[in-house]
C-alpha cells in the first residue's frame, strides 16, 4: 500500500496533478512559497470555518498558516455536550476560546412504527393530518403546523426511494437535497440489468424483464411467449425479436447487445460513459425518455422516472465532455483501457456518486435530506428516521492496518512527527457518530421527531440506539421528550387505519370498507362450498396462512390461483409440486410395492397440472425439472 501511494503521489506530481484530497496541503504551501503577497492579501479578509467539529491535519495546517500571517480566523463548531476530541483542543494554543454554548435541552417527540416503510408511512401520514390540525403530531405537539417548508426529514440514502413513493402517494410537496443518484434512475438501472443478462448469456427471464419495461417495448412485449419459448443467448433473441417483436424492441436490444459487447472489450472512461449514454439514444431527450412518456397521460407516477431518466442522460453529457478534456491533460493514464468488471465496476462508482438535476422546488416543499442535512440548515420541525442500533452508531470495527493499540502507541511517540495529529480510536469514533447525532437533532429549531422502525423486513426485531437513551438521561440532558401516554406507535397490525382512527379519504382505506371500486367486485370469485371429494387438510405452513389472511388461503390452497409473478419459473412453488409428488409416490410405494420410477411417472402429469400448471408454458424448466425427478426417483429406488 505504501508503494501504490507513493507510485501515485510521484505520478501526479510528475505530470502537475492533484488529488482532490490534497486542496488543503497545496493551499498551505503555496501560501508558504510567497509569504509577503500571501499575507498581504489574507489581512484584507476574514476567513470563517463552520461546522467543522475537528480538523484533519493538513485543514488544520492550512488554518494554522492563515493565522501566522496574520489572518483573521473563526471557527464555529458545533457543540454537542460531549467529550470528543475537536477544534478546541487542536488550537487552544493559538486561539481564544470562547465560553461553550448554554445548552437548553430540545423538544423531541420520539415514535416507533413497524418495519422501515411502515416507519416512514407513520412520519408522512401524521404529518398530512397535522395540515388539518389533526393526528398525533398535532395533539403531542401543541403547536400550529408551521408550513412544510419549515419542516426537514432525514433519511438514510438507501431509503431515499421509499421516502420519495410514500410523500408523493400522500401529496406532500418536497425537494430532495443532493439526490437522486444517477443509481436509481431507470438508465443506470437498465445499464446494470443488461451486464448482467450479458454474463448469464442473456437467460430467457431476466431479459424479458429488461425488454418489457416500457422504455423498451412501449407497444407492448410478448412476455408469456418469451417465457414459453425461452430463448437463450443474443442470437437466439434476435431471432425471436425478428418473429414476434417489433423495430423498436429489437433496435433497442441491439444497442443492449452492443453496449454489453463494448463493456466487455473496453474502452477509455469517456468512451465508457459514451457508451452507456448511447444505450438510451443520445440527444437532449433521450429516445427511452420518449418512448416512457407516452404513457405519463394515462399514467402520472411515471413523470417522476421519466424526468430522471432524461437527467441522467443530460448530467451524462456533462460528464462526458469533463472526462473527455481531462484525459488530454492527465498523461499516460488518460490512454488506459477499463474492461470487462472494471468497466462495469467504473460506471457503477460514478452512478452512485452522481446525482440528477433536480426540478426548481416550490415555495412550499418539504425539505427532504438523504442522509446527515448540511451544517447549516434549521427548520421549526426537524425529523429523524431510521435510528436504531444498527445504524447509530452502527458497526464500528478497528482498522485492519493500524489497530488501536497502534494508534495509542503512536500518540505517545512525540518524534514521530504526526503532532498535532489524532488518529481516532474506536470509542472515539462511536462518539463522533453520537455527536453527529446530536448535531442533526439541533437542526430543529422548536421540535424534533425521532423515529426508528420496529422490525426489518424479515420481521427481525431491531434495537433502539442507545444514543437516544444516553441524549435524555445521560449527564446533562440533550433532548426532552414531550410527554404522552401512550408512546407513539404503531404495529405491522395497524397498516390500515382502525375505526376509531381519522383517515385521509382517496389514500387510505379502513379494514372494513368495500373496495373502491365497484367494477372490481366481478373480477372475485364467488363463495364456492369446499370442493366434492377434497380431503379437509392442510400443511402446517398453510395454518400460518389463514391466520394471516382465510382469503388469501381460500385462494391459493383452494383456488389454486396462486401468486402472480413478473415472469419467469418460480422455485418456491415448484419445490411445493414436487413435495406432493413424493408424498404420494410414497403413500403408494407403502401400500402397493410399486417401484419409485414407474410411481414417479404416472403421477407427474397430474402433479404438474394440479400444483404448477403454468410450468407447462415453460418447457425447458418442465423438461429440466422431470429429469431431475426421475434421477431422484432411481437414486431412491436403488437405496
């Protein structure tokens, strides 16, 4: 590692380059290099550094060289209430101090609710109600609801999208602050299904679910055809595109196909990211841009993912030109060519650390921050979501390289030449994160809503953060909770709202009430008395079913009708086929004698027909699976 680093250091400075990282360093010397016309322009200004709780040695070199010549310097860093190692040690000897900050506790309201989207449900529900001066917001609170431009919402970039799709489904007018990332755009999305598709050569279901988004088969895919055909490899769906696709499906599988080919053999970054923009068509408006747009008349949710898709496009054509003027300039590596997983691995990195131009907010929008909200930001409401233990502190590990013993060993060590230098250790790195924490709750100016969810998607139950526990009780408090009984929750129960619950009418529907839509009543099977001749049994896995829903039972024990899949062979239930097919090879084997083959095969027709009849429309997973069974059955035989 120390030869990579040097190798690099040495190469920039051979071909007069930088790192980003070392803006501060090259500041310093060069403010060093001409000590009378540095100083004489830093005494005509004052340089101000917020938000900063501590300094990395070259920032802090970098301030302590504006201060020798003579510049005027102020720091403002945040205060937490705790012991961490900041700004204020690493310049208590040059600087004046001034008095700490006296702290009065914030107002906090502190809410659990179910899994991570039922949490985010919770915040965005009450907030909606609060509006109309209704809801547990408005009856905890106390206060008038202060517009939603004077409310802020924090959320872990991961839950960016989740928190997107439940504030439109309610209405709530709000601007993403530093996203989308480019990741979650429908051509980054593609992009990445396609290497995929390529390096399982193209398999029948995960390229019909490429090839039937709209952007790629506006007028239409034949997906039950493609599953039943099944075609494998890019020449096997070209033909079957030239037989029952149309021009525009098979063009835009041709440009998959190239772009995936070009991936493969490498190119430059330019050219790499030329390549990903050409897979959607170039120009202002993208051609998928286009196609997707048809439907944002009939279909106004796909506004959104057609308005992103056209902004990666775009913010590819900046890109594009930035990379293709620097690799004139930056030497020998602005010739290497990225291949194959490096290629793939270079347009991944740079989706998810680009974000998308973001429509001009309204005056009247929520402020919807994904991850920590920028140092200055305050808002009357600040809310917090996602605070558990998993994610504050979250989990800390020593560094591989150099251990905390290590690290106290250089501390000790004044020849070392690292002073003023502090290499965190891992306790102080978890109460840098606690100090995070409370540095985003002070970003609400009268209350702040901390909420965490209750389980993960797997119904996992998660811990609250302990930081939470430690800001009310723990030495001078950080925040008050309002008082209320009792505390605000809600459970995987309550996903829809109770009688005695206020409901916000075209979003919300009650356990009780009918659908919506009364032409939907036809589409209902009517009540049918349980089925001659069936025995009144059911698995054990099936009980667990009927508890949840008797419907959903009636409908996929009784009905057979099943889940509906987006395409393709369905392990799940053809694990369950072949589970009735050796209980009954079995009950007859005890019973008869017969041999396991010959029982396998007179009952596998009927077994398939009953229990996974759309495995008929795919014949290569049909065939597949029987020749699997039948080995099974003459291992069995032979045992």
């Amino acid at each position: 590692l120390c030869r990579l680093y040097h190798d690099y250091m040495s190469y920039l400075g051979s071909h007069s380059l930088a790192d980003s990282a070392q803006t501060a360093t090259l500041t310093r010397v060069a403010l060093s290099s001409h000590p009378e016309k540095a100083s004489k322009w830093i005494r005509q200004h004052h340089f101000v550094f917020a938000g900063f709780m501590s300094f990395t040695r070259s920032q802090s070199g970098l301030i302590r060289e504006i201060s020798r010549l003579g510049g005027s310097v102020t720091i403002l860093m945040p205060e937490t209430g705790l012991d961490i190692h900041s700004a204020r040690e690493q310049f208590e000897e040059i600087a004046t101090l001034e008095n700490r900050a006296v702290h009065h506790p914030f107002h906090s309201l502190l809410l659990s609710a179910g899994d991570t989207r039922l949490e985010m449900e919770t915040v965005v529900r009450n907030l909606s109600l609060w509006m109309s001066g209704e809801g547990e917001f408005a009856k905890r609170l106390g206060i008038p609801f202060p517009g939603w431009a004077d409310i802020g919402l924090s959320v872990d970039h991961e839950r960016l999208e989740v928190a997107e799709d439940i504030l439109e489904r309610y209405g709530v007018p709000y601007v993403a602050g530093g996203g989308p990332r480019v990741s979650q755009t429908p051509l980054w999305q593609t992009a990445a299904a396609a290497i995929e598709a390529k390096r399982l050569g193209f398999p029948p279901e995960e390229t019909s679910h490429i090839l039937s988004q709209p952007w790629i088969s506006p007028d239409g895919f034949p997906l039950l055809k493609a599953l039943s055909e099944g075609p494998r490899g890019e020449n096997e769906w070209k033909r079957f595109l030239e037989d029952h696709g149309d021009r525009i499906i098979s063009v835009n599988f041709a440009r998959i196909a190239d772009f995936c080919a070009f991936i493969q053999s490498g190119g430059s970054p330019s050219e790499l990211l030329r390549s990903l923009r050409s897979l959607a068509g170039e120009g202002d408006v993208s051609l998928w841009g286009t196609s997707l747009s048809r439907f944002v008349i009939s279909d106004p949710g796909l506004d959104e993912s057609a308005r992103r898709l056209n902004a990666a496009s775009r913010e590819l054509a900046d890109k594009l030109e930035k990379v293709s003027d620097m690799e004139k300039d930056i030497g020998p590596a602005g010739s290497v060519t990225l291949s194959g997983t490096d290629a793939s691995a270079f347009l991944s990195a740079w989706a998810e650390r680009s974000t998308v131009w973001q429509a001009p907010r309204s005056r009247e929008s929520l402020n919807l921050y994904a991850g920590s909200p920028p140092v200055l930001a305050r808002h009357t409401i600040f809310i917090v979501t996602g605070l558990t233990a998993d994610a504050w502190p979250g989990r800390l590990r020593e560094s591989p390289l150099l251990d905390d013993h290590r690290k106290e060993a250089l501390h000790r060590d004044p020849g070392i030449g690292l002073s003023p230098t502090h290499l965190p250790l891992l306790r102080e790195k978890r109460v840098q994160r606690e100090a995070l924490l409370r540095r985003i709750i002070a970003s609400a100016d009268d209350f702040c809503i901390l909420s965490r969810p209750r389980q993960d998607q797997s119904g996992r139950p998660l811990l609250p953060s302990a930081m939470l526990e430690a800001a009310i009780s723990r030495g001078t408090p950080w925040i008050e909770p309002v008082e209320g009984d009792p505390p605000l929750a809600r459970s995987m129960k309550d996903v829809l709202p109770s009688e005695k619950e206020m409901m916000i009418s075209g979003i919300e529907i009650r356990e009780k009430d009918p659908p919506r839509v009364p032409g939907r009543l036809k589409d209902l099977p009517p009540p049918t008395p349980w089925p001659e001749g069936m025995a009144r049994g059911a698995s054990i896995s099936a009980i667990d079913t009927w508890r949840e829903c008797p419907f959903k039972f009636y409908a996929e024990s009784i009905l057979r009708l099943g889940k509906i899949r987006a395409f393709g062979f369905d392990p799940m239930t053809a694990g369950r086929m072949i589970h009735v097919l050796w209980d009954r090879v079995w009950a007859e084997r005890i019973s008869s004698g017969e041999e396991i083959p010959r029982l396998a095969e007179r009952f596998w027709d009927e077994t398939v027909r009953k229990e996974y009849g759309e495995l008929e429309k795919l014949p290569r997973h049909l065939e597949r699976l029987r020749a699997q069974t039948m080995r099974m059955a003459d291992l069995q035989q032979d045992m």
